[in-house]
C-alpha cells in the first residue's frame, strides 16, 4: 500500500464499475484481542469463548465493526480518506474465526449535491460461502 | 423482557476525548490497515492532510472513550451478552486528525421490536464535534437486543 491513493475523474466513472476487491487473511482470535483494544469495544463476547457460550454461541464471532473497518480500507483504496463522504452498512451475518472475507464494491450511482460531485458506492463483506456479511454503501466526492 | 419506549429521546452526557496516535496506530494494526498516513506523520502531510488522519471507521474507538461506557445498557437494563450490531452509518462532515479533541453527544432516537418482541431495536445517533465546535460527523447504530424470554416461549 502506498500513502498515495488517486482519485478516478468523476467523467471517468460509470455506474457499475467495480472497485479491486480486497480479500482478507482468515479471520484469527488475535485479531479480535487487537480490535478489542484498538477499537474499545471491550465486550468479551467477542474474545472470551466461556462468555460467548454462556449467550449461546458456539465460538467468539467478530466485531460487526471490524468488518465496516474492512469497508472502510476498500473505498479509501478508491479514493482519498478526504473524499470520504459518508459510509453505512449492515450487519446482515455473524462473521466466524476462521471466516475469510472478501471487499467488494461497484458504483451504484452520480449525482451532483452541495456543489459536489458524487459518486455511491454499494459496498459488502462476502464469506467463503459466498454469503454477504456487511451490506453497505458509501458516497465519494470526485473532482 | 421489553425495552421501555419511554426512553426514545433520551440523550447522554456529552463528553470529549483527544484522538491519539497510538490509538489509531493499533485500531490500523487490529484492521490491517498498512497504509503509512495513519502511522507516519510526514507520510500524512506529503498525502496533503495536516496531521494523521483518522480512518474513516475510527470513529468508533473515539464514541466508545465515553467515561459512562456502557450507559446504553445500563439504560436500557439490557446485559451486553445479548447485543448484536445491526447497522452502523456515519456521515463525515469535516476531517478529524491526531491531537483533536472531540466531544460526542449521543441520543436515543427510536426504540421497536420486531418477530413479536424476540428482537428489539434500539437506533441511537451521535453528533461528533472537534475543539472549535465544528460538527466533524454524525453517526447512527442501531443495537440490537435479542430477547432471553422469547427463546423460553
């Protein structure tokens, strides 16, 4: 990854184009310790297996918040955090230790606001089952 | 269990915290987040931002610096073992970087169950504003309570 990320010229941009997915390592128990501490969601349902069982879950699961943050990586691979205008999702299935997540996004739509041009994004987190984790969508402004 | 709708409208103390270098710096870590302008203050600025900037979905270790953490659930009487994420959207009004400080007002705007009370919805929005008072972003989560009594039915 370079500190650099160019914009596409919204002329450039079509509604469909696609954005480079981004598919992550498998999801570990570390990484749920890191974003416990990194992110301040202390909630041990995410990294205490004996508290997640005692709630009825098989296994610790992953922070919806991780994923949205996976989100978040691909569309400032599209563009500059600084043209970052808005991003939501959600959380539509748990996410597993172990899972492996895939980054996806297209262009859903231009339009012209506040004296900005925009672009949205649909953007989602896919399983290896090919299920949809995250369902969201984000909006960019291009010059 | 119900949640009392009586609460919708509530608002939470306001507070403020600095966002800190090292804490982006783990959250970059804990996402896999490698690119060097959220570590390196230089790599920052080349980029164009006048310090590091914080990632987009950072703003969630910034709401949860509350001092009163967990106030939505002791609100809402709810043990945190029953909570999911259902959706988080967040809308960015102006940049946040290292060294600002950021104060967080959070209100209950809306509370409904839906699959006859097995599952309540509990939507809340945040208004994020920097040292100046500048409103820097808004953010709505909606948590989700999964009903312990309607698994007994």
């Amino acid at each position: 990854m370079t500190a650099t990320v160019t914009a596409p010229k919204f002329d450039d941009v079509k509604v469909g184009d696609a954005i480079k997915p981004i598919v992550l390592p498998p999801i570990s128990r570390h990484q749920l310790a890191l974003y416990c501490g990194g992110s301040g969601d202390h909630n041990p349902i995410h990294v205490d297996i004996d508290f997640a069982r005692k709630f009825g879950f098989k296994d610790v699961f992953a922070h919806g918040m991780l994923s949205m943050a996976f989100l978040g990586r691909l569309v400032t691979s599209f563009v500059p955090q600084s043209q970052v205008r808005k991003l939501g999702t959600r959380f539509t299935s748990i996410t597993w230790v172990g899972d492996v997540i895939t980054v996806s996004g297209k262009v859903t739509g231009k339009r012209e606001a506040n004296g900005e041009k925009l672009v949205d994004l649909e953007v989602k987190c896919t399983n290896q089952d090919g299920k949809d984790t995250l369902q969201g969508d984000a909006t960019v402004a291009l010059a | 269990m119900q949640l009392d709708k009586g609460l919708i409208g509530h608002k939470f103390n306001a507070f403020t915290t600095t966002v800190e270098a090292g804490k982006i710096r783990l959250f970059c870590k804990a996402i896999g987040e490698d690119n060097p302008i959220y570590v390196d203050e230089e790599a920052a600025k080349k980029a164009g931002y006048r310090a590091i900037p914080a990632p987009p979905t950072f703003l969630t270790a910034v709401t949860n610096d509350d001092p009163d953490k967990g106030g939505l659930l002791r609100l809402l009487n709810v043990d945190i073992g029953l909570i999911l994420h259902g959706e988080q959207h967040y809308e960015y009004l102006a940049p946040v970087h290292v060294g600002d400080r950021i104060t967080c007002q959070q209100q209950v705007v809306d509370i409904y169950d839906k699959k006859g009370g097995a599952l309540w919805f509990v939507v809340s929005e945040t208004e994020l504003k920097d040292q100046s008072g500048k409103p820097v972003a808004k953010a709505k989560g909606i948590t989700v309570v999964r009903n312990p009594d309607a698994a007994k039915k």
